[in-house]
C-alpha cells in the first residue's frame, strides 16, 4: 500500500499554494506522494457556488501538466468521471481499494463544514485521518481546540504549519487578476484595430518571456 495524501478540491485553477503546500505537507507526514482528486464542474458551479468554473478536461490538464516535472505529485479523474459528484469518503475507499493508503488532506477553511456539511465525516477520521493546513489567518490547532466537535476528532487531525507566503494564494484571486486583464485588454481594444490588437497581444506575451 502507498502511502499518500489525497487532496481534493476544485482547483479552478491550480495555485502555487495547492503545489507547495500539499508537498510541504507530504514530507511533514512522511508520505510518499499526494494525489490530487478535482471534482466536477458542475458541482464547482451549481453545487459550491462558484462564479466561474474551468472544464473538466481543463482543469485536468492543468494539473497533469504540474505533475508532469513532479514525480510525487498523482492526478486521477475518477470523481469527473463519474456520473454524479462522489462524496469524499466514496473516493477514499475508491483509492484504498486501488492500492492507496491515503489521508485526507484539507485545508483550514474546511474544518467549519465538517459537523454539519459533511457526510461520513467519523469513518473517515477513524479510517484514513485528517492532515490539515492553515488558511488565511486561521490557526488550525486554536480552531480544533475551541470547538467540541472538531476537538472530540482532534486525535485523528494532524496539523502541518503553512508558510506566511502561502497562506493568502487563492484560486479566487487568480481568477479576478484575470478578469482584470482581460478587461485592460478591452479596454485597448477600444483604441486600436482590431488586426494591431492581435499584434499587440502575441507582441507583449514574447516580451514578458524574454
């Protein structure tokens, strides 16, 4: 059995912070590579409420060409392909039965859903556990330690310090900074001809890499 963390999530798009922190976590536990578990777009969207989801097959790509200069990094596709959104402890059992020995990794923002969001949240403790990361400002530990539902679950919790760095990186922001060019895009699109715009775009991405 191989030792992992499995990392779920939408990861619409990868960050630098689902990269690092899910290594930083990886050594922390002694595991052996982690495996990272998207979930469907149309749960991302109608079910999360997320203002905008990538696909399936971009998202996939996405982090299969992270994993691809990461040997310790897995991307599987079983919850996209399947016909409707697994609940976690479904695809952990799916990943033990495959020759897995994983633990759920999470980060801090989802400690609040565990008592009343989550289904089967008990099996997974006493089965696989829990590693979680810290979000933001939250303080894993002082969070599991002030609640009585996630302090009766603290055995089972394991807590791996995050750098200050990586505590504000959010797919979130990664999406407006987007909108924001592209919205500068159009902006300068207004000013010029359409054909100089084309120009103008191909121009400035070869800049940015020299």
């Amino acid at each position: 059995m191989r030792r992992v963390l499995a990392f779920f999530g939408a990861f619409n798009p990868p960050t630098v912070a689902h990269i690092d922190m899910a290594r930083i976590a990886m050594a922390a536990t002694g595991r052996e590579g982690v495996v990272y578990v998207p979930s469907k777009s149309v749960y991302i969207r109608d079910e999360q409420g997320k203002d905008y989801a990538y696909t399936d097959r971009q998202r996939l790509e996405m982090l299969r060409r992270a994993a691809a200069s990461r040997p310790w990094m897995e991307v599987t596709d079983w919850e996209i392909r399947a016909q409707v959104q697994p609940r976690t402890y479904e695809t952990l059992c799916h990943l033990r039965d495959a020759g897995y020995e994983p633990a759920l990794l999470m980060g801090s923002d989802k400690l609040a859903e565990l008592e009343h969001g989550w289904r089967h949240v008990e099996d997974i403790a006493r089965e696989f556990g829990f590693v979680c990361c810290g979000r933001g400002a939250d303080e894993c530990a002082a969070m599991i330690r002030q609640d009585p539902y996630l302090a009766s679950l603290a055995e089972y919790i394991q807590v791996v310090e995050t750098p200050e760095a990586l505590r504000g990186v959010s797919s979130t922001a990664v999406r407006q900074r987007l909108w924001q060019i592209e919205a500068l895009w159009r902006e300068v699109g207004a000013l010029v001809p359409p054909e100089i715009l084309s120009m103008l775009r191909t121009d400035h991405s070869e800049q940015e890499e020299l």
